[in-house]
C-alpha cells in the first residue's frame, strides 16, 4: 500500500484529492496538511511514502518543505502539484529534491500513475514541465561547465548508468541494457548521487541536460 500525504492549503483541493486517491487501489491517505511546517510534523507522524505538494502556501511554503523533507533519513518521494509552472519553480522545486513536478490542471488518472511511479523509483514530469526545463537547463555557459566537471567524477560504468537514469529508464531497463543485475544498477546510481551531491534520479536527469548529454 502507498501511503500519501496531501500538502495544499486549499481545503477544498484537499479534500478532490483525497477522495480521487482512496478510490484508487494500492494507495491510500494517511494525512493532510495545508503548509509547510505543518506536512513536515506530519511526515514525520506518518511516514508517508509520497508527499503531493503544493508551492504557495502561508508560512513554510512547498519549496522550502520540500528541501527540509528531503534531507530526512528516509525521505518520501515527493511531487510538486501546483498550477504555476513559471521556469524558477520548476528548477527550484526539482533542485530542492522533488521527484516530480505536475500541473493542477493534470488528469486524475495521470496523477494517480505519476505517484506509483515515484513510489517505484522513478521520476515523473508533465510534458509541458518537460519542455520548460530542457529550454531552462540547457541555457547557461557556466551551469554547462560546472555539470560537465561534475559528471567528470563519475566512473565509465557510473556514467552509462547516469545517462540511462537522465533518458528515464527504470533500474530493470538499465540493467538488461548494460547486462549487469538490479542490484548493481542500484549500487551506480548510489555512487552516482554521493559523488554529485544529489538527492535523487530526477537531480541526475536535470544535471545531464544542463550539461547536454541527453
């Protein structure tokens, strides 16, 4: 069972959502919470496995929660469901140490999809979110010197495993493509995120685009 925590200080939102997710099998709410600091007391009361969170809310907005969240022990996943989608947010959010940014505005059935996805490992990003950050990431002489000096670090193998995270292949994928168990992908990926600094896959992704290797 995945465990959600719905973060908006909407209540109205809150309420759409939770009764989209416990109609949906295999997932369930365990809590909500309207700002910040309040998801981070509730992270912390009911583990959950993906946190939705909103960007603008009164006190500790959705950004800086996100960025205290990701630093716990064992961090939930978390995606960013807002309705603006201006560059700065998005990079921000994905920086921070989301796993997923969505659009409001997403289909129900694709948001229940994107939380199974980054429950399983694996990062989500609305299409039109993708296309504002390949623009946004690839601009920038300095940030393409500073992603190139730091994929540098990596080892051969550290570096195929990276790029096949950045094209969004799942850990099964990448080990059937470079003949090597999950477990080892698992262990490159580990590595790979120590060596840059990163929190998760969708950091990786983010860096390889800034340094334009996918």
């Amino acid at each position: 069972m995945i465990r959600v925590l719905i973060v908006d200080d909407d209540p109205l939102v809150r309420a759409g959502l939770t009764l989209m997710i416990d109609g949906a099998g295999g997932i369930t709410v365990v809590g909500e919470a309207p700002d910040g600091e309040t998801a981070i007391t509730a992270t912390n009361a009911h583990n959950p496995d993906v946190v939705l969170m909103d960007v603008r809310m009164p006190g500790i907005g959705g950004l800086a929660a996100t960025k205290t969240l990701r630093t716990r022990k064992n961090p939930p996943e978390i995606v960013v469901l807002t309705t603006f989608d201006a560059d700065e947010i998005i990079v921000d959010a994905l920086q921070a140490g989301a796993s997923g940014f969505l659009l409001k505005d997403t289909p129900p059935p694709e948001i229940v999809e994107a939380i199974r996805k980054v429950a399983a490992g694996d990062p989500i990003l609305s299409p039109t979110v993708t296309r504002k950050l390949m623009t946004k990431v690839t601009a920038g002489a300095t940030r393409y010197e500073k992603a190139r000096t730091a994929f540098a670090q990596l080892s051969d193998r550290e570096h195929e495993v990276a790029l096949a995270v950045a094209n969004g292949k799942t850990n099964a994928e990448i080990a059937t493509e470079l003949l090597m168990s999950v477990a080892t992908v698992k262990a490159h990926v580990s590595h790979t995120l120590t060596k840059l600094g990163l929190t998760n896959r969708t950091q990786i992704a983010l860096l390889a685009h800034e340094a334009d290797l996918v």
